[in-house]
C-alpha cells in the first residue's frame, strides 16, 4: 500500500538522509525544523521502519536509533548488519563491511540485534 507523502514524514526523511547517521528521536526532535509532537515523530519512524525506509537500532542501554537503508533495494547490507556506536562523539553508523560471527551447532540465525561500542575512525584520529 502506498503511503502519502507530508510535510512532516518529508522533514523526518529529509533530516535522517542529511546526517549520515542513525539518530534517536530526542535527536530529530531537537534538529526537526518544523513543528511536531513527539508522538507523531515516534509514529512516522515507526511507519518509515515498517515500509522498509528506516530501520532502528536498539543499543545496549535500550534507547532507539533510526538510521535511513542505504540501498536496501540492491541487499547491498543484509537485514542483519552490524552498527557502532562511538563512546567518544555518540554516533551511532551502519557498519559497511560485515562482521563475521559464528554460533553454537544447532542453532540458525534468524536476526542480529548487535551494537559494538568503542572509538569510531574520526575520533580515533
């Protein structure tokens, strides 16, 4: 089903593609340059992730982060791809290149939830 496009999914969009990053909803509240209630922002997200537009990371202290799919169309990263989180600057990035893992026999992936946390390559400089 096709969705219609307004004023605030276009500013929620346009904000998530124009930072690079994933970005809590506090985040876009603070940057968004419009008028809008937390509710509906959470709503949008929500609406943008079930669409397959956005897909939201959740850290290891339970907060939600919202980052735009980057040629998801072309499976370019899996569903399951990996996120970072710099404990420096609070960024949290799409890792690009996979990161290899392994499991106990018997046992089938189905999903992966994983943040690794540490110094990202800007900080690190």
């Amino acid at each position: 089903m096709k969705r219609r496009s307004t004023p605030t999914k276009e500013a929620v969009l346009n904000l998530l593609s124009n930072s690079g990053k994933a970005m809590s909803q506090d985040a876009i509240e603070q940057k968004i340059n419009i008028d809008i209630n937390r509710a509906t922002i959470y709503r949008v997200l929500n609406r943008f992730c079930e669409d397959g537009i956005v897909h939201k990371i959740v850290a290891e202290d339970g907060k939600q982060y919202f980052a735009v799919c980057v040629d998801c169309e072309k499976k370019e990263l899996p569903n399951y791809h990996f996120h970072f989180r710099c404990t420096s600057c609070q960024t949290i990035e799409c890792l690009q290149e996979p990161v290899h893992f392994s499991i106990p026999k018997g046992y089938q992936v189905e999903g992966v939830n994983c943040v690794l946390t540490g110094i990202c390559k800007d900080c690190s400089k």
